[in-house]
C-alpha cells in the first residue's frame, strides 16, 4: 500500500501527500529534525502519560497488543502508537478511553497532522517523524494513565526514541532483517535496537541469540538499568492448553492466548514480565487472564473465514494471513503451521509475495519440508515490491513447485483448479503490505 492507502480518508490524504514529499527518502535515522519539530510543539513528548517502549524484530506488535489488552482489564486508559498500519492509517494512533481505547477518528488525525504541517514550515523531515510528531501531539491532549510506543525502525535512532525516562524499554526477539539501515549482522542490529535502554530504566528482554544477549546485557550493565531476561529471570510455557508464567514474585496459571502459535506464549510472556517488572500499576491476575485471552493483533496468524477473496479459495479450505517477511518471521509462522497440521492433516499451499529488499530464499526455506507448492504474487501499489519472477527463483532454489500470478485473488483462483482430496490449508504471507491488501480486498478492517 501507498501512503494514501485503501480505506484513508480524503480529510488528511492530501496532507500525507504534501509530508512525503518533504523528504528525498522514506527513511534517514537521525533524531535532529525531531528535536526540532517536537521543540516548534513545544515538546508534547514531555507531557503525555508515562511510556513503555517496545523494540525488537518481531513480536513487538504482538507485544503491545497483549500489554494494551492487560492494562485496559485491569481498567487503564491506554494510547497506543504502532507501525505500520495494515489498511487505514488510523490504525497507527489509538486513544485510551475508560471502557477500551479507540482508533484516532479522521478529524482529529487531520487536525494533528495539519498542525505538525504548520509547525514544521516545509524543512526537510521523514513521513515517520512527523506522524510520530503527532502521536505526541495528540498523546498529550488527550488524558490516559499510560502510552505504549513501538519502534518503527532500529532503536537507537528511531524517532520514537526521544522519551527521556520511559517505564520500561522493552526487547521483543532480535533477527535479520533492514540490514540495509541496521547492519549487516546481528550484533550491529542488536546495537541498533538496544539504544533504547535508559539510564536506571529496567529492562525487560525476550529470549535472544547469544551475540544479541552479549550486546543487551553489555548496554544494560552500562547504563545501570536493571535486566529481567527471559529463560534467566522469568519464564513461561504452554503447559495442558493453559500459558504457565513463573518469576521470583510466584507463579500464574492463565488462559492461552487467542492470537494462534506457540510465539504467541513468548510474546504475552514478554508482556506479563514488563508489567510485574514495573510494578507501577495494581494488575490482578484476572486483568493478566482477561487480556491474554482477549488480545488480537491483525494479519498475525489470523484465520479468514469470510469475505469476498475467501469466496473464490476452494470450499472448505482454511486461509491463513501472517504479515512476517524475514528468515525468523517464516520459522515462526512455519511452527504455527506445524502445530495446524499435528491437529488435522491438510496439503499446504503458500501465496507469498515481498518487498524487493527481504531475504527470499531465507523465508520461504522454512516452508519447504511442509509445502513443496508455492505461488508468488506481486504485492500491488508498490514501487520497490520483489518481482514475482525473482521470488519464484527463490523456491525453484528449495526444490520448490512454483507458479507466478498477478494477484492473491488469482493465486485462490488457480488453487480453486486444483484437485485436492483433502480442501488445502492456503498461507498468505511475505510482508505486511500484502498483508493490508488482503485484509483490504476481503472487507475485514483491522478495529
């Protein structure tokens, strides 16, 4: 999707329009310019409600979903702050209310991003840093008890890395991907994403590599910010369909999450230790049992039962939608597709389609002893999407079964033809973008 994506509104579609060109390109890491605009707003940053910031490669939206689905059960108002969205880019700001929090509305959006416009008085400066600008904007006219903020890109430069004394500084699972902004290994990424730690801030850390660990704690001892690592300091499993979580504070025998795959157990682990590593909101363990069941987060191991795309798959068949693009993203989703498959044998078929700079070979290699059918499709409206051609080469290099089609709907189409004795089990997966298409073309908009 563009920036003017499916389901935007006129009200402040022009105004993205006019922000994106205020910059030669989409991404440059730095923090200069949003010193300056959040200097012109006369720093919202440091008047909105206190903040838990959330880095990490994958699993940091999860993350923030099951945090959000805790606080509000346990009766907090909650803003969120999460990138990209998948259809609307509402879905980046959502506002705390007493009963749940909200999407921003198109009138408040357009009223923020046009101030930030005004303030800003066309000096150079990303799409990212100025809609970040405006979260703070909004965060801070609108009264909440907490604001979860996620990373859009790296960490230490990230622009929402301008928080001076968050609650927590949070790292989700660490792995290989934007190596082009990051660096080409994992310990130049882990550095990257370790630059959110504060001073005297804990740290709350999901189980990592060992390079990655090294380069967190190493931070962590640094800056004196006390480390609640996950295998060392708290742990959680799946135990008899339940989510076991156990610290030095005791144990809790909780409902499993709704979100599919056993990662889903690490991320609302993950989420539980910061909370209980916070210790600044009373949190009852029904609040911990209500939000892990309740949090949804779109296009991660999400079933499409119905909609116009799933009309033209054949009858019966299940359609899976994950929006994981890079080598730990594809092992994740292919456990979820193990686990599937130890409940009721189906054939597999995966419709992939990625953006030109991910690693093709490396997502799709963990598919290959569960599907030897791949279909690559071109993500739409997208300028730097891979060609289909390109990822159909990757799975020809995996000893693969391939086919290119223009659209996910004639992906389904071609699947209709096939004869299977069993109705087939369709992954749709690759990037968040197709991801948003998807869920944009079958009529189930993310709330």
């Amino acid at each position: 999707m563009s920036l003017s994506a499916a389901g935007s509104s006129p009200s402040y579609d022009n105004i993205l329009k006019r922000l994106a060109s205020l910059h030669p390109r989409r991404i440059d890491l730095t923090l200069d310019r949003m010193w300056r605009i959040l200097e012109r707003l006369d720093h919202p940053e440091r008047k909105i409600p206190p903040v838990i910031h959330v880095a990490g490669t994958n699993g940091k939206g999860s993350t923030v979903a099951f945090l959000r689905a805790i606080l509000e059960a346990a009766g907090l108002r909650v803003h969120v702050y999460t990138s990209p969205h998948l259809v609307r880019f509402n879905e980046r700001f959502r506002l705390g209310e007493i009963d749940g929090g909200v999407l921003v509305s198109d009138e408040q959006l357009r009223e923020a991003l046009d101030h930030c416009e005004r303030v800003n008085d066309d000096e150079p400066i990303t799409i990212f840093e100025i809609e970040t600008a405006a979260a703070f904007y909004l965060f801070s006219n609108h009264p909440a008890d907490v604001v979860l903020l996620e990373v859009g890109l790296g960490g230490r430069l990230d622009a929402t890395n301008v928080i001076e004394t968050p609650l927590a500084s949070v790292i989700a699972p660490i792995g290989m991907d934007h190596v082009e902004f990051l660096g080409d290994s994992l310990i130049k990424i882990a550095t990257e994403k370790a630059g959110i730690i504060k001073k005297n801030v804990p740290v709350i850390c999901a189980e990592q590599s060992a390079e990655a660990t090294a380069v967190i704690e190493q931070m962590a001892k640094g800056l004196r910010a006390p480390l609640h690592a996950a295998t060392q300091d708290w742990h959680v499993h799946a135990e008899r369909g339940r989510l076991v979580y156990q610290d030095e504070r005791g144990l809790l025998d909780l409902a499993a999450p709704r979100l599919f795959g056993r990662h889903q157990f690490d991320n609302a682990g993950l989420a539980i230790a910061t909370l209980r590593a916070i210790g600044k909101f009373k949190i009852e363990p029904s609040a911990f049992e209500t939000g892990i069941f309740r949090a949804e987060w779109p296009a991660r191991m999400q079933r499409l039962t119905s909609g116009p795309l799933v009309g033209v798959a054949p009858p019966e068949s299940e359609i899976w939608l994950d929006g994981g693009h890079n080598p730990d993203g594809g092992r994740v989703i292919a456990a979820a597709l193990g686990d599937l498959e130890e409940r009721v044998s189906r054939p597999l078929v995966v419709i992939a389609g990625m953006m030109g700079n991910k690693d093709a070979r490396g997502f799709l290699a963990n598919f290959s002893g569960l599907t030897r059918h791949i279909i690559a499709v071109k993500i739409p409206d997208q300028d730097n999407a891979m060609p289909p051609d390109v990822l159909a080469d990757a799975a020809r290099d995996l000893g693969m079964r391939v086919e290119t089609v223009s659209s996910v709907e004639s992906a389904l189409q071609t699947i209709g033809r096939l004869s299977y004795e069993i109705p087939p089990r369709i992954l749709i997966a690759g990037s968040l973008y197709l991801a948003g298409q998807v869920l944009a073309d079958n009529g189930t908009l993310p709330q």
